[in-house]
C-alpha cells in the first residue's frame, strides 16, 4: 500500500478564509504521498472563495498521487467549468475522483473520461452514537440556531427570524458566522457546533 505521510499545509488566514501554502512547509509537500482534496463545495468555482484558489484541485502542488473524496461543485455549471483557466487541466490530473452529488458527477463527465464514483458525505459516515461521544455541551438554551453564509439574507427575511424568535420568546444564535442581527455569534469546534444542531 501507500504510506500516507499527509500533512496540513493550508491554514486559514483571517475571517476572509483566504488559503495560503505555509511557507514553512512548502519543503514538506514533496515528502508527500497522497494528496486528497474533499470534501463540501471546494469545487464550486461560481464562488470566488473557491475558485481563485486552484490549490483545492491540486494546481501547484507537486505532482503525486491525487485522489478526491467527496467534494461537490455545488451551483457551477459546465459552461463556467469549460470557461475556467485552469479547472479541465486539474481534474485530469487527478486519479481518483469521487463527488458526494449527482449534479456533480454529471458535470464533471462532460469534461473528463475518468471514473467517478459518488460516495457519501463524510458527516454521515458516523452514526449517532459516536457523534454523541464527541459532542462537546453548550451551555445556552431556548435558542434557534442560525447556520447561513450572511450574505444571501435578506432585510425581509431577517426580519421574519427576528419576529418569529420574538414570539417564541427565544434567542438567536449564530454559529460560524458572525451576524450582527443575531442575539450571539460564537465561533465554535466541529464537536461543540454538534451540540448546538442537537
């Protein structure tokens, strides 16, 4: 088999969640065996967060052995695919592709002749009872949680959520996202936003 020697070499930079290489680490990447690229929407070049990182399909990594797991384009369409500078090239350069959607798969058909294969997204590949032995308990209570990127919320909508936790007499809690509108926002690990969902 391979020996897997993976290293993190991306760090989030800033609340813009820009990616950079460590630079510090930039020796390390030939060292590596496997690059595995996955999972969500990093694949979604219709947003920019994505899209003008080409890293996330293996764009000027050294050449190894790349496989992805999972990822989705999410709302990105053929033409936007077939109109991107660098998209085609890189998910040739890839030898194993999995997506976790059939819009993806689809699409992706229609610029390479590789396999594809739909797996499942790695949130359902544990079962509850191993998700309740890492939860990490919150403390708030009588709250509706709010889980949206802030930009595709508009004054309307707010409003309603506000009215609406008026009138349940309940706060809002906003969880990865800092939203003014809301009553908190906390930033919160993998393990203690699984308690707020719950």
């Amino acid at each position: 088999g391979v020996k897997l020697n993976i290293e993190k070499y991306i760090k989030f930079k800033n609340a813009n969640k820009k990616f950079n290489i460590c630079k510090k680490k930039i020796d390390e990447l030939d060292k590596q065996d496997v690059f595995i690229f996955g999972s969500d929407e990093i694949w979604n070049i219709s947003r920019e967060d994505f899209s003008k990182y080409p890293i996330f399909l293996g764009k000027g990594l050294p050449k190894k052995f790349f496989m992805s797991y999972a990822p989705s384009i999410n709302t990105s369409t053929y033409q936007m695919i077939k109109e991107n500078s660098y998209f085609i090239e890189c998910i040739n350069n890839i030898d194993k592709i999995s997506v976790r959607d059939k819009h993806s798969l689809c699409t992706l058909k229609q610029v390479t002749s590789k396999d594809i294969d739909i797996v499942l997204d790695p949130t359902l590949l544990l079962d509850k009872d191993k998700y309740n032995s890492l939860e990490e308990k919150c403390d708030d209570k009588n709250y509706i949680l709010v889980y949206s990127y802030g930009h595709n919320m508009t004054e309307e909508r707010i409003k309603k959520i506000r009215e609406f936790a008026n009138v349940k007499g309940m706060k809002l809690i906003s969880v990865g996202f800092d939203l003014k509108w809301c009553d908190k926002s906390i930033s919160a690990s993998p393990f203690l936003f699984l308690s707020y969902i719950k």
